[in-house]
C-alpha cells in the first residue's frame, strides 16, 4: 500500500468566542489576572484595536492594520482532537517540556484546567483585562495591546513519568506509554529527554508562540517547571507549491498519511474508544513523538548532490522520487527490487518500505528546523525536530525507526534528545478542560 500525499488541513476563518475563566479558578501564581477582558477579536480582518491620533499615527496604524491582516486566523480550540496535530507545519514553532510540581492531585487538575483557560484564550486572542494601578500588568505586551491568534495552536501532551506514585495516576498509564528508548545511533542527553508534561506550540510569527509560551508559564507557576525547550522555524516552500525543506536542503513531509481521510486517521493516528489495554480516558488522543536530530551540516555540503539523493532516494531541487517525476508519485519499488535506481538503503525506502505488512506502521510526520547558533568549537549547531503522531508509539515509530538503524544518513545526523507522549485529547467545549477524563 502506498502513502497518498499530505493534504494541508483545513484552517478555519473564523474565531470562537472565548470564555472568561470561572469565578475562584486559581492562578498558581497569585497576583496575576488570567483571562479575558472584551471578548474574542472578532476575526484576522475586524477586531484588533489600535490607539493612536493625528495623521501620522493614523497612517501607522494603517501600515500596522496591514501587517496583522496577514497574520494567520484563529484556529479554533475546542474539538474532539487537539487542533494542532493534523495542520502543516506554520513558520514558528517552540516545543518546550515541563515537570509537574503540583503538589497535589487536586492542583494537578487545577493546573490542567489554567493550561486549559490560557490555551482557549490565546488561540482566538482577545483584549486582556486592564489591571489596577500598582498590580503587574495581565500581559506581557509583547504583541501590543490586543493578543492576536495568528494561527497558534498549542498542543498539550503527558509523558510517562507523570503516572508514578505522585498524583495515584499509575493504573491510568496509557498502553503505550513509556520512557523513550535509546536507539544505536543516538547521543542521548537525558537534560534534553522526557518530561512529565509537553506543550507544543505552533503559529505564523514566533513572537505569537514566544508570548503564548510566557503566558502560559506566568500563570501555572508552582504548578509545573520547565525542563527543556527547543525553538525551531519551517520555511516557506520554495518553489511555491511544494514542500518546505530541512537543511540539508531535501523536502521534508512530502509522503505522509492524509488528513483529510478519517479512515486513515482513525487507523493510524487517533488512539481509538475500546483500544485493547488502553483506558478509556485516552480515546481521541494521539502518541507523539518528539526526537531532536542535530545535522553536521559543514560534513552534508562536502558530499556531492547524487550521493545524497540517494541517500534520501528523491532529487534534491525538485523533491521528485529517483524513479518518477512528480513530487508526490509512488516510488516503484516492486520494479526494483534490487535497488539500482533507489537504493534499498535509502531513507525514503526503508521508512516506508510500502507493503502490506509495513502499511500500518506509518506515522505522520511534522518537522521543523532548528538554529541553536554554534556549538562549542564553532560548528553551526542547526538540525531538525523531528515530530510525529501515531496511534501506538512501539507499532508505529518503533518500527520505523528500528528500520532505519544503520541507514547511510546517520552519518551526517546524531539525535540528542527528545520524548515520548500522549498528546491529550481534544478539550470539547468552555466546560471541558485538558485531560479531564484522565483526572476525575
Ligand atoms: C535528521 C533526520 C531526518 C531527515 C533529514 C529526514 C529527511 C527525510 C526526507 C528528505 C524524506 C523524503 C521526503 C518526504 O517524504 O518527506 C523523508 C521521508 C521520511 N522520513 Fe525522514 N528524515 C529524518 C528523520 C526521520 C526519522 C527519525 C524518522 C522516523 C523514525 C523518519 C521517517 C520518515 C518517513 C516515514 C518518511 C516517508 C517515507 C515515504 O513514505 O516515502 N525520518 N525524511
């Protein structure tokens, strides 16, 4: 069975209107108003507010109106899935995990339902609420004095260590729930593995995901500390139309399942109701896997263009497959069986090998480039993050990965951290919260 290829997913116009946080919700951090004053913005084109008189304010604040009219819409919060998981990557993403330090289960769930409130709020943006003379102020002002959505998601996800004996959650344990491993190739740096807790946040400019990520943080202090973060971009597809690329200059997320089909979602992404030995709160959630990949870049520019094609088996200009010339045709293996035109070591081949019994451990695949400027002896410390969703992490990535271990590429790559998670599933409406199934 073939791969089809990757449909962008549907990005709604329109926001939702937003509720306040109830009466009494505490803020782990006392002192800080969260929630929402005004309401919603009204959309990427009607609601910003701008303050400013005279001509030539009237002129800037034009010039700005301009700016946020190209800024991405809401994506709406509440679904039965998480927003974030099926879109294409947007330009600035941050995946930062945290340890739980709530100290109780009670502040644990008081910790999801705040994660839950900024989450709603700064998805559709909104006006936050003025605060008295003398208090700190309820936002950080980073982007002005209305939040806007700019297509942010922020994907909230448990990792295995949060169901030991702190919070009685271990019979709870999702199926496939646990520790990443440690594959041949990998340098593991365990300051940069794991976490109790994942937020994945994605939207069009990074100072959207930078603010929402302060916003967040400020307001579950106490709750939960951060342990690692990496910051990473996606560039726009160049040539228009195509596939955005990693640096070693190759696209990367041309063959994935496609999310515009629920059968392939539900087979392959979506952790189902019934699910043998899963309980049933993790219905309607999906296992991410997160590996950060450093590139040797400066070795990669050494190698000449047709060894690294088929490295990858597709054409670096065009992203066309060795035996084919379309960017989303079926490489023909069947008719290859030898490998002379893509090698049977190829990335491409041995992640997906394309067969009935390989069918069901493909995975879905996001990846963003990441810059962390140079290493200490001045190498460029850039690579990717590699993300991808399933629906059972050993069926799936396990399997991929485990096909791809010696492949000619690690060469050229090394992963040094990373996690293994259930992204949670989906926050239904204003009275649901993240995890609620999980927690009562
Ligand atoms: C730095 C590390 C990596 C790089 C540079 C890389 C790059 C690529 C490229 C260029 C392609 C072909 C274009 C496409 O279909 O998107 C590809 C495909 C793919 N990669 Fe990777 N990849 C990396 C790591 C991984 C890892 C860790 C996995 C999973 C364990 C993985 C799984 C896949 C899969 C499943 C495909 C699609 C194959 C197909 O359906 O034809 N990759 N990758």
């Amino acid at each position: 069975m073939s791969s089809e290829p990757a449909e962008p997913a549907e990005v709604p116009e329109v926001s939702e209107s937003v509720k306040p946080p109830g009466p009494g919700r505490r803020s782990f951090l006392r002192g800080i108003a969260s929630g929402v004053a005004g309401g919603a913005v009204a959309g990427a084109a009607g609601g910003y507010a701008y303050h400013g008189s005279g001509t030539g304010a009237d002129q800037a604040a034009a010039a700005n109106l301009a700016e946020l009219q190209g800024r991405l819409p809401a994506v709406p919060f509440h679904g039965k899935h998480q927003a974030g998981i099926l879109p294409e990557p947007k330009a600035a993403t941050a995946v930062i995990s945290f340890n739980a330090t709530a100290e109780s289960r009670a502040e644990l769930t008081e910790l999801f339902r705040t994660v839950t409130d900024r989450a709603r709020f700064l998805t559709a943006g909104g006006t936050p609420p003025p605060t008295g003379i003398g208090g700190p102020a309820s936002d950080s002002g980073t982007l002005g004095p209305t939040v806007v959505p700019d297509g942010l998601t922020v994907t909230f996800g448990v990792g295995s260590t949060l169901f030991d004996d702190r919070y009685g959650l271990a019979s709870r344990l999702p199926a496939h729930l646990t520790p990443m491993e440690s594959f041949p190739n990998d340098d593991l740096d365990p300051a940069q593995c794991g976490g109790d807790l994942i937020l994945h946040l994605t939207a069009g400019h990074e100072d959207v995901v930078l603010h929402a990520l302060r916003d967040i943080a400020r307001n579950t202090r106490g709750g939960m500390q951060a342990n690692w973060r990496i910051d990473g971009f996606s560039s726009p597809a160049r040539p228009a139309g195509t596939v955005p690329r990693n640096q070693m200059g190759f696209m990367d997320g041309i063959s994935n399942p496609s999310v515009t089909s629920a059968s392939q979602m539900n087979e392959l992404v979506w952790v189902q109701p019934g699910a043998a030995r899963e309980p049933s709160w993790t219905a309607g959630g999906s296992y991410l896997v997160v590996r950060l990949i450093r590139m040797f870049v400066e070795f990669w520019d050494r190698v000449d263009v047709y060894e690294q094609q088929t490295m990858f088996g597709r054409y670096r200009d065009s992203g066309y497959p060795l035996d084919a010339d379309g960017i989303y045709a079926t490489p023909d293996y069947a008719t290859d069986p030898e490998g002379n035109v893509i090698p049977l070591t190829a990335h491409m081949r041995l992640a997906n090998p394309r067969t009935p019994q390989t069918a069901s451990s493909r995975i879905l695949r996001r990846a963003w480039n990441y810059d962390r400027g140079l290493d200490p002896v001045g190498d460029l410390d850039v690579g990717l993050i590699f993300t991808c969703f399933q629906q059972d992490i050993r069926r799936q990535f396990t399997a991929v990965q485990t096909r791809l271990i010696g492949e000619p590429l690690v060469d050229y790559i090394s992963p040094f951290g990373g996690g293994y998670f259930l992204a949670l599933p989906g926050v239904v409406d204003g009275n649901d919260y993240y995890g609620r199934a999980l927690l009562a």
